[in-house]
C-alpha cells in the first residue's frame, strides 16, 4: 500500500506521527502498514503530504500529483483578520450571470474542504437558468403558505405572512433576485452530512470574493428542499441524497467600505 524511497526517505517517522489513523507503522527502520491495517487507511493524504523529502507513495496518491505548499503566499495575521471580517453576504446581485467556467474555478477549492474521516461525501447541484430559481422560490412560497396554514405558530415566530406579503408584491424575499442557485447535499445516512456540506459551502462562501463574486445562504430554500415534496420532487435528486446547504450567487451590485463591529467572543476558559 505504501512505497518509500529509501534514497529519500530519512526515517524522522513524521508520516508514522501524522496517520490519523494510526496505522503507519516503523518496519526494519521503514515506514510501512501492515497488511491487516491497510482497510483502516482513509486516503486523507497525510503521510504524503507531511514527508519533507516525498519519499513516500500512496497507492492512491503520489507526491508528484500534489500542489507544493508556498510559503510565500501565506497569509499574514492582518490580511487574515481583514478578509474574515470583510466578508459580507450579499443579497443584491448585478443582472449579469455568472460564467460556469468561473464557478467551477470556485469548487475546485472548495473540494478541498475537510470531511468527516476522508469520505468526501459532499456533491453540487447549480441551477444555471433564471427561470429554474423563480420556480424554486414559487415552490417555496407555496410551502411557507403551507406552514401558515398548518403551523401557525412556527409560522408567526418566523414572520412568514411577511414573506408571502413581500412575495406577492412583486419583490423576492426567498433569493434576493439571485440569476444563480447553488445546493449542496449528500447522503442522508452520514451522521456527518450536514457539517460536511456547511464546511464544503463555507470554503466556497470564503473563495468567491477573490473571483469577483458573492453569495447568501439560502435559508428558506434550504428548509423547503428537505420538507417541501414538490421541490424535493423538482430538484430530483437520488433518493438516498438530501439537501444539507444553499446559496444564491452572484455578481455583488453594491461595494462595500466598512467592517461592522461584533459581539466580543464568548468564551469560557478553563
């Protein structure tokens, strides 16, 4: 399962500490996995990518395959306090759809997200057409009509005879007049499915800023996908699949120049 080059490899064991799984072990002064071990091996890609000379070889991975860290791009303190804090969701959008090639940009880093034991369980469904996220936001409102119906008290914690008012006023109080849906689901039986697609969408959230664009979490629309049958229906995905996440994107109209204060951190030392 695993090759070392030995003309590389110094024996400093920093693939033996890194494992998370602990299955790498010393061998006749080699870093090997015992063959009982190898089904508890996750392809996280540790071993590999911890060793300074890259002497060693996954079976499913090779050095060669991996992008070098680069120092030199590291974020400092400050710029990593001033793109935290600068982040802003965006719920007005510029009538400009965004480019696939340009999104695809964008997941291509957010699929480096980290998931629960390496299972990677995180998929995207990107409704492109305009038309596609209207009628998600009718079937949304539909479902919040339901839920003042039948749960009036959910209903009224929620505002939702607002919503319905705004929607029928002409506005879009579901998808702020979003061109762009992203949904972001995974098997339903992961007891880890829904962190997995929250890290996966926050990755995302945090990389789109650099591309020149924008996104706010779907709240309404998250909801209704996993309780609303005619949009689980419309959104037909497999049936061992659910929605765990989504976003409206795209092109932010507006720029903005301060960064809102917050809540000091709670916390508990002990």
């Amino acid at each position: 399962m695993i090759k070392i080059d030995q003309e590389l490899c110094t024996q400093d064991e920093h693939c033996v500490a890194e494992c998370p799984a602990g299955i790498i072990k010393m061998i006749d002064k080699t870093p090997a996995v015992p063959v009982e071990m190898e089904g508890f091996c996750i392809d996280c890609g540790h071993c590999v990518a911890v060793c300074p000379g890259a002497a060693l070889t996954l079976k499913t991975l090779q050095p060669e395959a991996c992008l070098p860290v680069d120092k030199s791009l590291g974020l400092s303190e400050e710029h990593v306090a001033h793109f935290l804090r600068s982040r802003r969701s965006i719920r007005n959008f510029k009538n400009k759809p965004v480019e696939k090639a340009l999104l695809q940009k964008v997941l291509d880093i957010a699929r480096f997200a980290p998931t629960a034991s390496n299972k990677q369980p995180v998929h995207w469904l990107f409704l492109e057409q305009e038309k596609e996220v209207k009628k998600v936001v009718s079937m949304v409102i539909d479902w919040i009509k339901y839920i003042i119906q039948n749960e009036p008290e959910m209903a009224r914690e929620k505002n939702f005879d607002k919503v319905v008012a705004a929607y029928e006023a002409g506005g879009d109080p579901i998808c702020r007049g979003a061109k762009h849906l992203l949904f972001c689901y995974a098997n339903k039986t992961l007891i880890s499915a829904g962190t997995d697609c929250a890290i996966a969408m926050a990755y995302l959230e945090l990389a789109l800023p650099s591309f020149g664009l924008g996104d706010c979490w779907a709240g309404y629309v998250n909801y209704a996908a996993r309780l609303w049958p005619p949009l689980v229906e419309y959104l037909n995905l497999p049936p061992e699949m659910e929605v765990q996440a989504a976003a409206m994107i795209g092109y932010p109209k507006y720029r903005y120049h301060r960064m809102p204060t917050r809540q000091p951190a709670s916390v508990e030392w002990r």
